[in-house]
C-alpha cells in the first residue's frame, strides 16, 4: 500500500495504552476536543487494545463511541451502547492450556482472559494493581483456571518484568504454536477464507514490554482494520491508524495512513507514515490536529 499521500481518511483506529490515554490513563480534555473534530468532519473514531471489554468503558463513555469496540487486540468486538459481543474468538482447550503450561514454565506469571472475567493464581502478582486501575474492575482469583477454560479463553497474558526474559518467551512461543494455533469462532462478521487461515500463525506479541499476549492468530489489529472496513463499506486505505507498539505495525500494514508515538522504538517508528510527540505531550491530540485533519 502507498502510504505516500494521505488518501481520504473516514475513520480513524486508535490503539488504547500508550496512544490515546496518558500515562495516568486519561484521556486528556485536548484528545476529547480532537475526537469531538474528527466527528465534526465526517471521520468516525475507533479504538483497539489488548485490554478486556470491561476496561474499555471508560473510554466508550467519555468519547461517546459509535464503532465496534475491538478489545483483546480484536479478539472479541462488542457493541459500544451496551457492549453486546458481536464476535468472539477463543483458544482451543488444549492450546490455551500448553500456553499457560509453557509460559508458566519460563517462569512468567499467567493471566486469563475469559467471557468478561480476568483470572489470576497470585494476586501479588507483578503490575496486578496497575492493571486493576487501568481496567477499572478486579480478578477472579483461583487456584487454577479451569473455569476460564471452560468459558473458552480469549486471550492468555504472560507478565514479567524480566524484559529479556518477556522478549525471549515472545519468540519461543511464536515459534512453538505458530503451526498449531487454532480457535472456536462465534462470528457473524468474519468468515474464514484462503487469506485468513486459522492455522499456520499465532498471535503472540507484547502489548507492552513486561506483557506478553497470546490470541487466537486472526485476533491481531491488522483484522481489526479489515473487519471495520467491511462493517463500515471503506476501503482499507481510508482508514488510519495509531499506536506506539509492535503489536501495532500489523494495523499500520493493513490501513492507508498510520501514526506512531513519540515514544515508540524505532521498528515501530519506522513502519509508521508519520510520528507523533510521546504520550504525555498530547501526542494522541498532535496526531489529529497535523496528520489526520491538517496538511502534513
């Protein structure tokens, strides 16, 4: 895709953590009036985020959405008035368990995503509180996860604040699961086609340094873009992006303008068609005032 011009963008895909919300994870009176501009010129806002349903809330309410809400970094998109599921998509059994297996093995703690629930054995565990106030609801603590399980698990998070340690468990676990990795869909939107395999790719990225996300491979924000352009009747290159991770760059691909963080590294920035100021200096409002609605 020519990410050369800006084409005519009409619907903007932000990236949650470290994009839109500051580092005390608000959404700052600046950001809300460039939202509220993008409304007025006709370019709808979207949001997605490895967070759950539930932690995204907040963020429905204060910016009043209209679109789908992609939580899990798209593995389960719900509706933003009532956050009705529109599309979930769930580990097999077997999968999700030799994924807590081996990230419980390299020594990360787990966490499980399920239905609305979060679930954790430790509840000391590393970034527990800071991911508490970030969600705005509390886990489920238990001795082991069959309840999860039985659900059906739609996103595996290992937590570590070993960064080598996180970079490494990312690796070994996309090369361990790339061939295997396969899902249960509850779907009225996607339908498996020869482009989207449900084998043959896992979604295995850290959407922060010390956490490490393990999806359903087709729940990963470059889907994210290809299924809001189906729902909304756009071409994919009238729609933007911006984020500050890696697990970002699939989005950036797959749309026709994209923006990374100041703050983000250099493979990100790299991938980017423009980038931003850093999160606390208002880079999320920068980034629709220059690129999105201005001239540069």
């Amino acid at each position: 895709m020519d990410h050369d011009l800006k084409p005519n963008i009409r619907l903007l895909l932000a990236d949650v953590d470290g994009t839109l919300v500051d580092s005390k994870k608000r959404i700052t009176e600046r950001a809300c009036r460039a939202i509220g501009a993008l409304r007025e010129a006709g370019i709808e806002f979207a949001v997605t985020s490895g967070r759950p349903p539930r932690g995204m809330k907040m963020i429905a309410d204060a910016v009043d959405l209209t679109a789908p809400i992609a939580a899990f970094n798209g593995g389960t998109l719900v509706r933003p008035g009532d956050f009705g599921v529109l599309e979930s998509l769930t580990l097999e059994r077997s999968i999700a368990e030799r994924v807590i297996a081996r990230l419980e093995k390299e020594g990360l703690d787990v966490w499980v995503y399920a239905g609305l629930d979060w679930y954790l054995r430790d509840p000391d565990a590393p970034h527990r509180a800071q991911e508490e106030r970030t969600v705005q609801f509390a886990p489920t603590v238990v001795t082991d996860f069959q309840a999860a399980l039985q659900q059906g698990v739609a996103k595996v998070v290992g937590v570590s604040d070993d960064l080598d340690l996180a970079r490494r468990v990312e690796k070994s676990v996309q090369e361990e699961f790339g061939e295997t990795m396969c899902c249960k869909q509850s779907n009225p939107v996607r339908q498996h086609d020869s482009a989207h395999p449900f084998e043959g790719e896992v979604a295995a990225a850290r959407s922060q340094p010390y956490y490490l996300d393990v999806t359903h491979p087709r729940a990963n924000k470059g889907s994210v873009v290809e299924t809001l352009a189906k729902m909304r009747n756009l071409p994919t290159a009238q729609i933007a992006t911006i984020g500050d991770m890696p697990n970002d760059i699939l989005m950036f691909k797959k749309s026709g303008f994209s923006v990374a963080m100041g703050q983000a590294n250099d493979q990100v920035k790299s991938a980017a068609t423009r980038v931003t100021s850093g999160l606390d200096d208002e880079g999320f409002a920068n980034a629709v005032e220059r690129f999105i609605l201005g001239d540069e």
